[in-house]
C-alpha cells in the first residue's frame, strides 16, 4: 500500500509522523519503505540520524541504475528502508499519465508492504496527483487556525482536481475550474452549488462527480494536541467536511504535544526508538498499529 | 452530497433514524460545538451566512428529533415520502439501559442550554428534555432519588458532604451524557456562591 503524507502547514509535524509511523510498522513485521518527496526540505535521513544519501530517485530515472532497488538506502532499522529524489519524483508526476503511472508500478514493485511518502507541505499540481493516485492519503493538522485553513485548502485543490479528472466534458472542467475561485461570476460557492450547475449541463457528469464525493476519503491526523477540547477539533472536522465536501474523512487519530519530541529531534534518534513510552509516541504506535489493520 | 436544506435531521446531526434521546443529545452537543462561530473546525471553510444556516439546521433538527410528537410526525411525512416505513424509536428507558456506564467519548462535549452554568434547574431541564424518568437515573446511577431531587432544586443545606456530592454529581452528569468535569465545577460554584450571600 502507498500512502501519502500530506498537507497541512510545514512544520505540522508530517516527516516527524512519516518516519516514527514507519518504524512502528516495520515492528509490527511489515517490510516498509520511506520516501522523500518533500520538495522544500527533504530531510527524512536527519530524522533517522543518517547521513545525506549518495543515491535518489533520479540514479533509477537516469538509468544509472538497472532497478529501483538499488537506490533503496538501508537503515540502521530491519525491514525499513529510505528512498530519496523528491525533485525527480515530482517532475515525474507532472509528466505524463503512463510516466506516472510507470513509476507508481516501480515502487510498488519493490514488494514491501507499506511505502510511505512524505510529500511535505504546499499544493502544487504534482503533490496533489501523488496524493490522489495513492492508496490513501493522510493529512497532518495541527489544532491551530493556519494549519486548518493550509489543510483546507490542499483538500479543495486535491477534491477538485479528483473531480475534474473524473470528468471529460470541457464545458464541466471548466466549471470545476471556476468553482475553485469562491469569487467567480457563476455564483459557485461551494461543492453543492458545483454539483447543481453540472447537473443543469450534464447529468451523466454530476453523477460521476457524485460517484467520485462517495469514494473520496482522506484521512487525517491530528498532531500536537494538548487537551481534550484539541482532540474533538479532529471529528469536528470531520463533520464540517462531510458537511461541505460531503466526503467521509477519516479520522485516524491524534498525537499529543510531547517536549520528548523536540529531544528525540535534536538527537537525530526517532521518538518510537529513543521513548517507546512516551506519550506522543504511543499515539503514533496506535495509529500506525491502524494503518497496518487496515491493509 | 446533499445541501444543509436537502438533509433530513437525522442526516443533519449525523445520527441513525433509530438513534435514542441520548444519542441526539450527544449528536446535537457535538454539532453545536463544531458548528459555533469561532469553531476552528469551521474556519476558513465556511462563509459566515453558511454557518449561520448550518447552526438554524441544527436548533431546528434538535428542537424536533427530541420531541417526542414532534419526531414522530416528522418521521411518518418523511419517510411517507420516501416510501419507507418510520423508524421504531427505542423508548427512553431503552436508551438509558442501552448504556448503562455512558462513557464520555472525544465528542462528548457539554451541552449548556442559552450558555448558562450547570445548575439544579439545568440537569432537570436536560433530564427532562430527555423525557428520563428521575426513578431510571437512581436505578442506574445507585444515587437516591432524594439526593437527586436536592441536587435539581439546589437545596444545597440537605445536600451530603462535599465530597460524596462531588461523585454523585459526576455519575449524574455521566448518565446525562454531559461532561462530568463541567458540571461538577459549576455546581459548585453556584454552592459557593449561595454561601457568599
């Protein structure tokens, strides 16, 4: 399975979540992959404390190497390995369908049970692809207004984008197009008035789009939470998307605001290794533990 | 994907046509909570007049799914129309006996009628509201019912020491659905400051 982990705000905790996730699936017996995608500050390795990796991504495009295999860095971790090329792995998701789609196969073909991809913060066209052509995609929140509001508009941008790419007629990618600027002159202010204005041109597309609403569903972690109240930030976003997208978010989970993982941090050694029993790294072991059922 | 004004109430609060008093309290507890002006749930995703239409969904949908002629009205019309048969409702001492030790879940957030503090005359008004019998509350919290009529008319003189109220308070919220911790500080707020006059 190929999850992503994506966005949110940077600094909401997604690489901190990718690689303790990672190694707690890797415990859990499952031959796991990491992958850096993280365009504006590749560092998984810092958080494994290894240094930078001589081999990426593009050694395997280039064909500098015959396999994708042999670009897997090992770490010091059994059953977990780090894959790194963000800049290629994003260029190739902005190139063509059967490129991307090419290399999709070639991670999936590395035969391990769970590939995470850190996709780091923003929301330009080719993170929001890899976001939807994975498996499942995970969104990392932290309870604070600019992470909710970073977070909801990465999932407008990837729900309208799943929409437009479910669609085939211009005339409704262009009204997709237009409903994702709230100031348009069609008077489209929401996915509900969207799915109206389709229906009024074309009914066999505001049914697929209603097909695509049904089988969207992201997820979301809740990270650095202090208090109950924090906790219920979480379905209650849940409930404002069901509400506006009309898509079922999952929520997978929280991770409590923890001072053992700025340490953890600082010296380079995950929090999953250096604290199994702290709380926030029981958090991540819960969800992790939820990802592996889900398989 | 349905508008606020094409969802029925139970889609509205996000319940089960089946769901008990409790569970609409809950539900509705919840739905006020994520829905409230300042909700950071809300933030950035909703105009305001969408959140002001949201909120009157909610209040309407409440004020008729826990009403007992109300809701049944409503769900012979729309279930009528819908060509299905209306939901069975489970009685309220199902609902209550359904779970007997109401743990207070993450969306368990308290409910405060008009944003006042918990006092006697509130957890009357709820209980009530939830058409509980004071008898089924005694029989499932194991507090008599004179302690539990003292606690709702605020005869603080005949209340038991502080500390048994203090745990008779939070089985009694619990049993409600209500947050336990709330309710228990501002009662005893409102006794506090009883004693001040």
């Amino acid at each position: 399975m190929i999850w992503t982990i994506g966005g949110g705000k940077g600094g909401s905790g997604k690489s901190f979540i990718t690689v303790n996730m990672g190694i707690c699936l890797s415990k859990l017996g499952a031959r796991v992959v990491l992958i850096d995608a993280d365009l504006g500050g590749a560092n998984l390795h810092t958080f494994l404390g290894i240094s930078p990796p001589a081999l990426s991504l593009s050694d395997f495009i280039k064909k500098r190497v015959p396999h994708l295999r042999e670009v897997l860095i090992p770490t010091t971790i059994p059953n977990l390995q780090l894959l790194t090329g963000a800049q290629d792995l994003l260029n190739a998701a902005d190139a063509k369908s059967v490129q991307k789609r090419k290399l999709v196969r070639s991670i999936q073909s590395l035969g391990s049970e769970m590939i995470l991809v850190d996709l780091g913060a923003g929301n330009s066209v080719s993170v929001l692809d890899f976001f939807l052509m994975s498996d499942g995609g995970i969104l990392v929140v932290t309870p604070e207004p600019t992470s909710v509001e970073n977070t909801y508009r990465f999932l407008k941008s990837a729900f309208y984008r799943r929409l437009r790419q479910s669609v085939s007629s211009l005339s409704v990618k262009a009204l997709i197009d237009g409903a994702m600027d709230r100031k348009n002159e069609m008077g489209i202010q929401n996915p509900h008035d969207l799915v109206k204005a389709v229906r009024r041109i074309n009914e066999g597309e505001a049914d697929r789009i209603m097909e695509e609403v049904e089988t969207f569903h992201p997820n979301l972690i809740l990270n650095q939470v202090r208090s109950k109240k924090d906790i219920e930030i979480g379905f209650s976003i849940r409930s404002a998307c069901l509400k506006y997208f009309g898509i079922h978010l999952h929520y997978l989970g929280y991770v409590v605001y923890d001072q053992d993982v700025s340490n953890s941090i600082r010296r380079r050694r995950p929090l999953v290794l250096e604290n199994s029993r702290s709380r926030a790294a029981q958090c991540i072991m819960e969800i992790a533990s939820k990802l592996a059922n889900s398989q | 994907m349905k508008s606020i004004k094409d969802q029925t109430y139970y889609e509205i609060l996000e319940v089960i046509p089946t769901a008990t008093d409790k569970e609409i309290q809950r539900a509705y507890e919840h739905a006020k909570e994520t829905f409230h002006t300042d909700s950071l749930a809300v933030y950035s995703l909703f105009s305001e007049g969408e959140v002001r239409e949201i909120q009157s969904a909610i209040e309407e949908a409440y004020r008729v799914l826990m009403d007992g002629a109300l809701r049944r009205s409503y769900d012979q019309s729309h279930f009528q129309t819908i060509g299905g048969q209306p939901p069975e409702k489970p009685s309220d001492a199902q609902g209550v006996s359904r779970e007997k030790k109401p743990s207070l879940s993450f969306t368990g957030i308290s409910f405060n009628p008009d944003e006042e503090l918990y006092r006697g005359k509130t957890l009357k008004q709820i209980r009530e509201r939830m058409g509980v019998e004071l008898q089924i509350i005694s029989k499932e919290t194991k507090i008599s019912i004179k302690v539990l009529e003292w606690i709702e008319e605020e005869a603080f003189e005949k209340l038991p020491a502080l500390v048994y109220l203090k745990g008779f308070l939070k089985v009694y919220a619990q049993s409600l659905g209500l947050n336990p911790q709330k309710v228990v500080e501002e009662y005893l707020l409102l006794i506090e400051e009883s004693k001040k006059k």
